[in-house]
C-alpha cells in the first residue's frame, strides 16, 4: 500500500532535541508540502521545555483545557522571539500532551508530546518547504500540479471542512459498519476527477483501548491517511482521513 502520512514537516529535515513528539504539519492555505510524522524524545517533566522554528517564527497556540489543574499544563506563545514554552504542574496525571501552533508564514503545526525526563529541553524544527523556497527551487506556478500535493490539498481540506476547487463535497452521515469493536461511520465524502476523500468518524466500543493504523482503517488502495488520535480509549471517538484514486476503491 502506497501511503502518505500528513503531518509533520518531512524527514530529514526536522531538527529535534530530547523532545517525544509526533509533529504533524497540516498545510497552511497557500504553502503546500508532504510530510511525515516523527518521532523524538519526551517533553521534560519539571523544567520548561522550548520549541523554536527556523526561517519562521509561532504566531499562536491553541489547546483544549481539562478544566483539571492536575490534568491541565501551561503552553506560552513568546512574540518577540516566535518560541513557544511548555510545562506541566506538579503531578501531571497524563503520559501525553497535544496542543496546535500556528506560525507567521501560515503553517499549522500539531504537537502530541510525552512527558518525561526533568531537566530544561531546546527543540528546534526546520521545515523544508520552507527552505525550497528560500533556494528559489519552486516548482513555477503555470507547472502541472504535483499529484502528492493534490493529495496534501485534499487531506488539508477534509480537515477544515472546506473544498477545494475540481472536489464535490457530500456531508451526511452514512450507516456505521462495525470493525470488531470499532463502530465505523463516514461522514462525508469529497469527490473529484482523479481522487476520493473520505471522512471516517470512529468509535471504540469495546472496554480495551485500540491502537489504530493505516491498515485497521484504510483499504489497501488507500494512497493516504492521517488519522487524528491514533490511540483510542474505550468509548472514545476519533476522526480518520482517507484519500483513494478513482478506479481503486
């Protein structure tokens, strides 16, 4: 199975420093790159731990608050630098943290971080669209477009629930199919001459947590996936992207 995993900025090219996270990238509207998630060391668990972007600069984060302060960490937006700082209370309760940033030139960045470790940790990311462009190897703009990034466009667009131009967008709900314990539902579809997305709204049913992949929920033809919480806790709900050529369903 051929698949594109959307999210971080790509291999190779993202620098990070005693820091665990997987760093998705969802492309920002008019900067388009594939990308894969990574993975590196933990978030540190008493001292501060600071992210830095390199060529571009945080211009906001955006979190979920528990409304429990031992459940609840700190994530700061420094302006002058463009850093971001995070850092967990005293007790923590959580093994992970997730939280989005979006940055100056327009890319939205999610991060989902364990915590562990006690001393102060530096994480720097370096995004190579970013660094294509700076080169001036971009691909001209009357050029064919990449079939990979139509793929990313696609994925971008089931994400913010917008459309993108040559795609239909049907959104209902279809009837659940049942994966073992996993209550499978799409929600809605996006069709266009070349590719089909489909959102997939998913259930764990089942009193053990589910650990999704590509494979639990994509069919082999599946070009793409990117799934939005991969580990599933009894009756938790999650949101799976699914993008497939026409012809190959």
């Amino acid at each position: 199975m051929s698949v594109y995993a959307i999210g971080s900025a790509a291999t190779g090219a993202v620098f990070l420093s005693r820091y665990y996270c997987y760093l998705s990238r969802i492309i920002g509207a008019s900067l388009v790159a594939l990308s894969f998630f990574l993975i590196a060391e933990p978030a540190s668990a008493k001292d501060l731990t600071r992210i830095s972007l390199v060529e571009d600069e945080f211009a906001s984060v955006s979190k979920i608050s528990t409304g429990n302060p031992a459940d609840d960490f700190s994530v700061v937006n420094e302006p002058v630098r463009g850093d971001i700082y995070l850092s967990v209370p005293e007790g923590f309760g959580r093994q992970a943290l997730s939280f989005f940033a979006t940055s100056k030139r327009g890319y939205v960045y999610k991060f989902v971080c364990r915590v562990a470790g006690e001393q102060a940790v530096q994480v720097f990311i370096s995004n190579p669209a970013i660094a294509k462009d700076k080169a001036g190897d971009t691909a001209p703009q009357v050029a064919a477009a990449d079939p990979q990034e139509t793929v990313v466009e696609l994925v971008q667009a089931m994400y913010s629930n917008s459309v993108i131009d040559g795609y239909e967008m049907r959104q209902r709900a279809f009837r659940p199919v049942y994966v073992g314990t996993l209550k499978v539902q799409m929600i809605a579809e996006y069709r266009g001459s070349d590719l089909t997305g489909r959102v997939l709204r998913i259930e764990n049913r089942g009193p053990a947590s589910v650990t999704l992949s590509e494979a639990t929920v994509a069919p082999p033809s599946a070009v793409a996936v990117s799934i939005a919480e991969p580990k599933l806790d009894p009756g938790k709900v999650t949101t799976a992207y699914l993008v497939s050529q026409n012809g190959r369903q």
